[in-house]
C-alpha cells in the first residue's frame, strides 16, 4: 500500500507526519471492512530499572503503545486517515521511571522531574488527515490531532527503528521529540516526490501531571519541517519551532527549538536490517540563552530473531541542579552511553515475545560529581510482547 499522505511507500511514514527511510520496516495487522483499511498494532515492556548512585533509584513497570488505524480511500484520489494511539505508561505512577541525566515536567505540578522519565499520556493520539494527489508524484494533505504531533523533530524515539528495541527513553528527548504528544495540532503539508515541506500550529504548553485528561487546546505555537529522502536508505529533516510557555512550572518563558537527523536504513538478507539515527537539537530561551544536544543510535536486527541496539547522547542543561530560589540552576554538559539486546520468538503469525537487557554509563563534569557519586551507571531487563 501507499502511504495516507500521498504516492510513496507506507514504510516511509512514521510517527505524526514524520517520514524515515522508504526500506523501513512497517509493523502492524492489516484487514478490511467494507471501504475501509484498517490496522493495528501493540508493544507493552515489562521493565525492571536501576540506576546506581546517590540520585539513582530501582523500579518495575510498564510501557509501550497500542496503536489503531482506519483509512479510507476514495475514487478522486483522495484519502482520510484515523489513527489513535493508546500507552499504559500512566499505571507506573506521576513519577515516571528512574533515569540519571534526564529532566522534563512534573509529578505534582510544584517540583519537577529531575533524573527520571516522566510517563507518557494514556492518549498519546487521536488524529484525522486528509491527503488529496495531484498527481503521480505530487499530494497536499493537512492533519489535526487531540493529541497529535505537530511538523519538528525527527520521528518520536519509540517510532524510530534505531530506538524503538530499546525501553530507555533519550535524555535527548526534550530537545529532539517531546512534541510528539501535544494537546491541540494542525498541520498542511505539501509533497512533491522525495521532498516535504510542511507547517504546524499547536498548543506549546507540555502536559500537566494528570496523564488520563484531554486537555484543551490552544494553537498559540507554530512549527515548519522540511523533509527529503533522496534514497530509500536515507531519510533527512530541518525543523524549526516557537513554542509558547513549554513547561507548566514556568509558564511565561517561550522557547524556540531547531532540530535536524540524519537517518539511514538497510536491509541485511532477508529478514534482517539495520537502522541509524544522527541527530542534533537546540532550545533557545527568552534570554537567547541556547542549549544543545547531540544523539548518535543505531540497532542492527540480523535474523528477525536477535535485535543489538546502541546509542550515546550529549547535554547541555541546567535542569540537574535547582538554582537559588528554584527554577533552573546552572549549566553543565553532561553524556550518556547504553548498549543492549532482546531476543524474539513468533508465537504466532503476528506476536512475539522477547527477553532483553541493557547497560547504560552517565558522565558528569566536576562539579556534579559529589551529587551523583562519579560517574554512575545503570541498566534494565525486560519482557516484551509485540503484535505486529
């Protein structure tokens, strides 16, 4: 099948309207009712987490998404796309997991989360697009979400090949793709063969703390992306976004973001791929004040059977430390390095079940050493089950 959006392959799209390498691998269950496409698709981890050190902390939950589509096409060329996408991350509590470096939102709507991950939206999405071709290599279409994932960034880290194996989330993750749930999102985009550009207006603010609600949107934040794949191995993107009051803790400071990835894919005999990310993001305060990150991943799935993934990140933050008063304190560069594996067995036609673990090691400068014990590590194990 071609993609919702318009005439390329359905293994180009990714989460929102983000776009990966056309060799990509495209999971799900696919059937049909009457004049409709439709399709579904599940991965849940039941994780077990530690993190060494003063800051560190153990945990056990869950996580994954439940995902469901339903697509019509029409004798005009056109197409209307719903997708919803459901995560059991609200079960593991406000507090998220533990997770050294990383930082972003809020458990009570007072303090914010510092080294843990904060859960994801039990509705991560619920969306409508409409795509209309006019002609064999040329489609306009436009996108609405409550919630949905506006035009910045690449695809979300648990929809990129090179990330999706692994249960850790990037401490890149509020650079690169926190946008990917945001409360209120309309995109128009216009695509001309191997090249996309497109434009968003979206609700800045982040989620609150209360993982279960629909908040109400407000468009008061706009985005662009430009996307190219110039091989079906390759998959670029440039974005641009401005973005009103992001968090909830300081809800007068703007911020604007640029981000852009590199992502390169290739099949390995028959059943087997291989998936990278190159990627680079940048927030800009009101007091021009920027912060970057850089993220390198890669997973490598020889045999359909065994998955090696990989990945290492760099920060600039200044969410470690409170600063007089609270807020934010003052900036450090900070690094990340994790490694690990899972082995899957079909269970049937479209489930498998997969054991996996892995290993991660944090670097921190001088000055964050007495609070973090050196340089601590960590690491998870895991059961999977995927219905794709």
């Amino acid at each position: 099948m071609t993609s919702a959006l318009g005439p390329w392959p359905m293994t180009r799209d990714a989460s929102g309207t983000s776009w990966q390498p056309d060799v990509s691998e495209h999971g799900g269950v696919h059937s049909r009712r009457g004049d409709w496409s439709l399709m579904g698709h599940a991965q849940l981890n039941l994780v077990h987490d530690w993190q060494n050190g003063p800051r560190g902390d153990e945990k056990t939950f869950v996580s994954g998404m439940i995902m469901g589509a339903a697509r019509r096409d029409f004798t005009d060329g056109s197409t209307l796309n719903l997708r919803a996408m459901l995560s059991p991350d609200p079960f593991m509590g406000k507090e998220g997991f533990p997770l050294l470096l990383a930082a972003g939102e809020t458990a009570d709507g007072i303090n914010p989360l510092v080294d843990r991950q904060h859960p994801h939206e039990l509705v991560m999405e619920l969306s409508a697009s409409y795509a209309r071709r006019l002609g064999a290599k040329d489609s306009v279409f436009a996108y609405i979400g409550l919630p949905g994932e506006p035009a910045f960034g690449p695809p979300a880290f648990m929809h990129r090949m090179s990330a999706m194996d692994s249960p850790e989330a990037p401490i890149t993750h509020h650079w690169l793709d926190s946008t990917h749930i945001v409360f209120g999102v309309a995109t128009l985009g216009w695509v001309h063969d191997a090249f996309k550009l497109e434009a968003s207006t979206f609700r800045g603010r982040e989620p609150d703390q209360d993982r279960y609600d629909i908040e109400t949107p407000e468009l008061d934040s706009w985005a662009v992306r430009a996307s190219w794949n110039p091989s079906p191995e390759w998959s670029l993107q440039a974005s641009y976004a401005d973005v009103t009051g992001p968090e909830q803790l300081e809800p007068d400071e703007d911020e604007t973001k640029l981000s852009a990835s590199a992502i390169h894919t290739r099949r390995v005999g028959p059943d087997g791929w291989w998936a990278s990310t190159l990627a680079w993001g940048r927030k800009i305060n009101d007091h021009d004040e920027s912060k970057d990150a850089w993220l390198a991943e890669t997973a490598f799935a020889p045999d359909g059977a065994w998955t090696l993934f990989a990945r290492a990140e760099r920060i600039e933050t200044d969410e470690l430390v409170a600063g007089p008063g609270g807020g934010h304190g003052p900036l450090h560069t900070v690094s990340k390095a994790s490694f690990g594996m899972v082995r899957d067995w079909r269970v049937t036609e479209n489930v498998r079940f997969g054991l996996g673990a892995l290993y991660s090691v944090n670097s921190v400068p001088d000055g964050l050493e007495p609070l973090y014990g050196g340089d601590p590590d960590g690491g998870m194990i895991f059961a999977r089950l995927k219905v794709d």
